[in-house]
C-alpha cells in the first residue's frame, strides 16, 4: 500500500471541505501527551511523535506502538508508515477526524509501559569492502584521517538497528554509524548505484536493493539480496533488527553470489 495524500477531505454531510478549513489544529502541533506529541500531516494522516531525536528509546516507542496497532487494528485506519522517532497513521477521512484518532491513540499510548516485544531478530551482512565493490572507501578513509582497514573495522564492529524502510522497497534505515565515520552524501549523487551497494550518509548505513539513482559513500557490496519478491517475506530486514556487517574476500563474495 501506498500513502494518497490530498488537499481535500469530505464530511459526511457530502460538502467537499479545504484542508485549510480543518483547523488551527492541521497547523499547530499539539501539547504533549505523555511525551509523546500529535501532529496532523494532511487531512487525511497523524504524525506521532516520540521526541524529535533519533534514539533506541524513541524507536523502542515507535515499534510498540506499531506491534499494537498492526495486532488491533483501529476501524479506518490504512496504514502505518514508522520513522526513527515518529509513526504516520494514514486513515479514512470519512470515517475518522483527527480529533478521534488522537482519542483512540491515547488508550493505546497508555500501554506501551506494559507491552514487552520479542527479541530482535539478529542478522549478519556478508560485504566484501573497497576495490570495485567500493568505490568510495578511500575517500572516506581520507576525510576522516583513517587507513581503509580502519574504516572497515569501525563499520563491522557497530551492530546496528532497523530503524525503518523506505525509498525503495527492501532498503533499510540502519544506525547508528559510529561518529567518527560520519560521512555527508556525494555533492553529485551517482545515476546508478549497484545492487547490494553498501553505504554511508552521515551517521547512516545501509544496503541499495536495486540499482537505482544515490548519493550515499560506497564503501561495500553484499551478495545477498535485499528484496526477494518471490518470498513470502520480500524484504531481507524487518524493523527493529541487530545487523552486523562482516567483512568478507572478493572469491567469498563470488561464491556466495553463485550458490
């Protein structure tokens, strides 16, 4: 599924309403509530938020929340579109306001505290780093004043968090790469990315599925594949997964792409 935003909503008396009649509430977030804040996105979707900062505990919230609302479902809503520290509700106009959403949300909010989740899955990337699988690992080592083997030791020794999916489908948000390897995207993003590429971008890492425009620093590649449609779970990673990246030999990248 998709998100279909739009600049109209329709009451149940038929008249077709502007956005910019909704409310103040459409442009003003709302106060708190038990730290967690509201905050419509259209007229027809309800950002919650759980803080503005990128944490485990943030994303901890956001997954409960999700697990919750995927286990029982509210009446009218579409889909559910997590984030490192927000969950977008999309939902039916004319069957809820976000006034009621916020109503229904609070009830599920108050029990978080008590929800446990089940342990996260663990998942280890095979990357073969640098040379044609990696072009730019020496200029990232270069920025940061390191050898390559440094970069790659700093980048397979972090296991890192789902945090969400998104772009295209398969490609993971993964964090948190260590501070020392930060790394801004490419001034001039690549118009073809390989798939499998391994990359950074600031203080994020992830894998491209497919070969698709991108301007994250290539630092790998992986054999394995991201996206697998002719299974039941298409995408190799789920939210809230541990992945750790091990480094492996250009012959073991070609063996296991043949197996």
């Amino acid at each position: 599924m998709r998100i279909h935003l739009s600049a109209l909503t329709v009451p149940s008396s038929g008249r077709v309403k502007k956005a910019s009649e909704i409310g103040s509430r459409a442009h003003n977030p709302l106060p708190m509530i038990q730290g967690v804040q509201f905050k419509p996105a259209s007229d027809q979707s309800l950002l919650v938020y759980f803080g503005r900062k990128v944490t485990r505990d943030a994303h901890q919230r956001v997954r409960k929340l999700l697990h919750l609302l995927e286990s029982k479902p509210i009446v009218g809503v579409r889909n559910l579109h997590p984030a490192y520290c927000s969950l977008l509700v999309v939902f039916d106009p004319l069957r809820l306001r976000h006034g009621d959403l916020e109503n229904i949300l609070s009830d599920y909010l108050r029990r978080l505290a008590r929800l446990r989740l089940p342990a996260a899955r663990k998942v280890e990337i095979p990357t073969c780093y640098g040379g044609e699988f990696g072009p730019d690992l020496e200029e990232v080592a270069r920025l940061h004043g390191m050898t390559p083997a440094q970069v790659v030791e700093l980048h397979s020794s972090v296991t890192y968090v789902v945090y969400f999916l998104g772009f295209v489908p398969g490609f993971a948000y993964l964090g948190v790469v260590p501070e020392a390897l930060a790394t801004p995207r490419l001034a001039n993003p690549r118009r073809s990315t390989p798939p499998g590429s391994v990359g950074i971008a600031d203080n994020q890492t992830g894998v491209y599925p497919f070969s698709t425009p991108g301007g994250w620093r290539l630092i790998g590649r992986t054999p394995t594949a991201m996206f697998r449609p002719n299974q039941k779970d298409m995408s190799f990673l789920s939210i809230g997964d541990r992945v750790c990246f091990t480094p492996i030999s250009a012959a073991q990248f070609t063996a296991l792409q043949n197996s």
